[in-house]
C-alpha cells in the first residue's frame, strides 16, 4: 500500500482522537479529544490501536512529577494494533501485520548510540507522547485511535503473543529486560528484584526465564504468594530491620523498581549484598522532587567495589530478543483489562498501588 493510502484494514479512514487530560488539576478525568497526529512520511507506519497498557509513567507524567506536560495529552506508551498503512520506504513491515510502539518513537538516527543499536541513549530522542516533532506536531499516546511511527520505533508481535499481553512488554517489560540482558542475567547468576509491581514482576519473570536464581525483595505480604508463583526462588521482607545481613556479599545484579522513594530507600542495605564488583541498577524513576539517599563511599563502595547506574527502556535489538524469551519461554505478565474510556480509574490504582499487574485498556473509541 502507498504512502498516499489512508484507508484502514475496515475501509473507513483512520480518525485520530484519545482520552486526553485537558486540566492538570484533573489529571484522571480525561475527555475524548482530537488530536493531529505525526506528520506521515515515507519511513512511517500508521497504526489502528486495539491495547494499550497503563505505566507508572503514565501517572507521572500526568501528575507532573517529571515537569509540566504539554495540554491537551492523551498519554500511554504500551500499544498495541495493526498496521493500517505504510509509506513507501517502509521495508519491515505490511498492513494487517499487528505490531507495538513502545516509550520511544524518534531519534536522531545519525549519533554513536543510534547507529550502535544504543537508540534508547540517543541525546535527541523522542518519546511516545508529552514530546515534540521538529514540525512543531506534538506525540500523544495510545489512550486513543491510532497512532504514526518510524518503522524503526515498531516491533512485529510474534504470532504466539496476544496484543493484550504483548503491550505491557513494550515498555514496563523492555525496561526490566534491557538491565538483565546489559548485565548478565543468566544460568549460575544470583538476581535480587527490589519492589514487584508492574516492572519488577517483569523483572521476575525475565530473570526466572534466563536461568538466573532470582530473590525478590518486597514490603507488601499479600504479594508474597503472588511472586513465589511468578517464579522467585526466595522472597525476602524488606520490612525486616536487618533483612540483608544473610545475603551478604551474595547477588551478582539487583534491578531497582522503585521509584516511590522519597530519599529512604536504605540502598547502602542492598548494596551490601552485591558480590564483588556486582552491579544495582535503577530502573524506577521517581517524581523530580523524590531522589535517591545519599552515599558515602566507605559505606556504599569499598567494602566489595559495587557499582551503581541505571538503564532506560531499551533498544530495538533488545525488545525483537525479549519478545522472542516471551515466545519461546511462554512468558506472559500478569494484566487486568479494562475498556479504553476507564482508563482514569487505572491511573489512580497505578498511583494508589492497587495494580496486579499491569493494567491494558482495550479499544473502545468508535
């Protein structure tokens, strides 16, 4: 099909509109609007959404956590749908096929990191919504109709995966994923999990389906049960005062979650953990006004050379390998699905915490 088609796989012409926050004072009361979308160019596919799960992001975005937002916005990074059109330069992908757009749908295309299949690093990146085109067009999300993308930001869903599934992995699980994969996550690995919400029961399953030994470290005990059957071969109560002395010297990789922190997160704790020269890396990413606590070096570092960084979301290369773990390991997340127009109320579970695991809001615009 051409650039110049617009029809969708039903006949009719794809209308762009979502559910949009329009005052920020009324963050989950969000209200059908229309929006324009990307301007179509011949590397771009356009997408009829059916999925789209709800991230942590999400909430502080729209709360704004991480600055002002650009209004109105419809927001959500986690979609899923079929390809309605292609330009003429599109070389993977066809109308019909179901693809996801994750976090990320822009680059420079030119720097080390894009051309390194490190594009999630690129200084010029630009993201599923709240960002802008150097048109002037501003992203919105996948609380909505559709949306246009780089074939480059557009993954192909495996055949065995279903969308609803599928969505959630584009973000929350790419972002568990991209540390595991970076930093060894394997057979004779001893993997420590902090905070098992919509990320870190990502992280549990990633890291199960690669061989790892994997410790769960959470502070809700009516989610213990639920991790033993995600795959955790120990959990610990992070509540307990002294819960890393027995784990001293003992995990090879932690991935941080957490990203309501508040500057009390007792990460010289979990940095004892680490054997020599392990590495923690922080995946959550919390309001700007909730940072980590603060470090000494005699007490964080020197006693088994550690390392602390971070990680984001994560590049295609690494999304096409964590889509093919899920398909040949059968990992799916744990979701709930809701129609598209509830989406304010799973917003204010995401932020009250009441997730299990992962919200995915179904198409239901007309």
């Amino acid at each position: 099909m051409s650039s110049q088609s617009q029809s969708n796989a039903n006949g009719g012409e794809l209308e762009f509109k979502g559910y949009a926050m329009c005052d920020s004072s009324k963050w989950t009361e969000l209200k059908l609007t229309s929006f324009r979308p990307k301007t179509f160019k011949p590397e771009d596919i356009e997408i009829a959404i059916t999925h789209c799960g709800v991230c942590g992001s999400d909430v502080h975005t729209l709360t704004q956590g991480w600055g002002e937002s650009k209004l109105p916005l419809v927001a959500g990074h986690e979609i899923a749908g079929h390809v309605t059109r292609v330009g003429d330069k599109v070389t993977e992908f066809k109308v019909g096929q179901r693809v996801g757009v994750g976090a990320q749908i822009g680059s420079c295309m030119q720097c080390r990191a894009c051309k390194e299949d490190l594009e999630n690093y690129c200084p010029d990146q630009i993201e599923t919504y709240n960002a802008e085109y150097d048109d002037g067009v501003v992203t919105q999300g996948g609380y909505s109709t559709a949306i246009r993308a780089h074939e480059r930001y557009v993954f192909p869903i495996p055949d065995e995966i279903e969308s609803a599934h599928a969505a959630s992995m584009l973000c929350a699980g790419l972002t568990a994923y991209s540390p595991l994969k970076t930093y060894g996550c394997g057979p004779g690995k001893k993997v420590g999990i902090i905070g098992i919400g919509g990320l870190g029961h990502y992280a549990v399953l990633w890291a199960k389906a690669m061989g790892a030994e994997v410790y769960a470290f959470a502070i809700e005990p009516e989610k213990f049960d639920d991790i033993k059957q995600m795959g955790a071969d120990h959990v610990i109560d992070a509540r307990q005062k002294d819960f890393a002395k027995p784990l001293a010297q003992t995990l090879d990789l932690i991935v941080s979650t957490a990203d309501v922190v508040n500057g009390s997160l007792p990460i010289n704790d979990y940095l004892s953990t680490l054997w020599v020269h392990g590495v923690f890396i922080t995946v959550g990413l919390p309001d700007s006004n909730s940072p980590l606590p603060s470090l000494h070096p005699m007490q964080a570092f020197a006693g088994n050379g550690c390392l602390l960084g971070g990680s984001h979301v994560g590049s295609k290369k690494e999304c096409l390998e964590m889509l093919e773990l899920a398909r040949t390991k059968n990992v799916r997340p744990w979701i709930e699905t809701l129609p598209m127009k509830e989406a304010g109320k799973a917003l204010q579970d995401v932020k009250d915490n009441k997730a299990r695991y992962r919200y995915i809001l179904t198409q239901d615009i007309n």
